[in-house]
C-alpha cells in the first residue's frame, strides 16, 4: 500500500487524507491548525502540526519517505509556493498541488510538479459525466 503525505487539512486535503485511509494507505496529514490536527489525529496514520512554509519544519516530517506529497494548501497562494519550492530543493520527486488560479497554474508548471490538480473544474467534469450518463454510478 502506498504511503502519503497531505499537507492542508482543509476541506480538500482531509477528505483526500480520509478516503486514501479507507482505501488502505498511510497518510501523513499536516496543519498549522492545531484543532485540524486534533479532528484528524484518530483518523489518520499521523497528523502533525508545522508550518510548511518553514525548511527547518518541513525537513523534520522527513518527507523524503513518502511515494506522494500532495500540496492541499488553497487560500494562501504564498504558502502553497513557497512549500513546493521547498520540497523541489528537498529532492521531493512525486508532488502533487491543489491550484487556486490560472496565475498558480503557470508558476507550478514551471516548477515543473507531478500533477496540478483543480477541483473545481475536475468535479464539474465528474459532474457534468454523471449527469450525462445517469446509468452510470461510480459510487
Ligand atoms: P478547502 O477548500 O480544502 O477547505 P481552502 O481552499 O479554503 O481549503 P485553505 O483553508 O486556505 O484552503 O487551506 C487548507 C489548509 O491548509 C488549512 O487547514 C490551513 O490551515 C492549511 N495551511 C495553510 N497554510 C499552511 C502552512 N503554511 N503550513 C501548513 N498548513 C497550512
């Protein structure tokens, strides 16, 4: 099984960390927001607070030991940056990165990550199939 680490534990990043669980993965999930970490602490097979943005704390979740790392960091477009810099410089080489805007995408593309994942474009594809093919239920 695979082992992952999420780092935002938003509504993006936990429900990512969650059904990774049930699938029978290991998910490391990280937040600066203690009470996030608290929620996901049970659920999770490690939840840790750090911030990210800091080198000095990314390196202490040795994340070097994980297949995937996937940036789920929305709002703070900063931070989000400024975490895959630091995982680029890291050797990180499977990184994965929720983008909020076309301007994200294009700095991401450069940085040259795994994968740029939007959801809300991907789910109103996913949607816009459902509602095509009713038949059809993926869940
Ligand atoms: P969602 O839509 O998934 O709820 P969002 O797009 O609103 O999320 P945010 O809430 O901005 O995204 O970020 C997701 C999570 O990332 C938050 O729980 C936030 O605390 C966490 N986060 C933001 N900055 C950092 C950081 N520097 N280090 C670690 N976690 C961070």
């Amino acid at each position: 099984m695979g082992q992952f680490a999420i780092i935002g534990l938003g509504r993006f990043g936990s429900a990512a960390s969650l059904e990774l669980m049930r699938m029978g993965h290991s998910v490391l999930g990280v937040d600066t927001n203690g009470k996030l970490v608290d929620k996901y602490a049970d659920q999770l097979t490690h939840a840790v607070i750090a911030d990210v943005t800091d080198p000095a704390a990314l390196d202490e979740l040795g994340l070097d030991n994980y297949d995937v790392v996937l940036v789920a960091i929305g709002e703070d477009i900063q931070a989000s940056l400024l975490c895959v810099v630091h995982l680029k410089s890291m050797g990180i080489q499977t990184l994965w990165v929720k983008a909020s805007s076309h301007a994200q995408h294009l700095i991401l593309s450069k940085l040259g990550v795994t994968r740029i994942v939007h959801p809300e474009e991907e789910m109103g594809i996913r949607v816009a199939q459902a509602l095509s093919y009713p038949m059809v239920n993926d869940y």
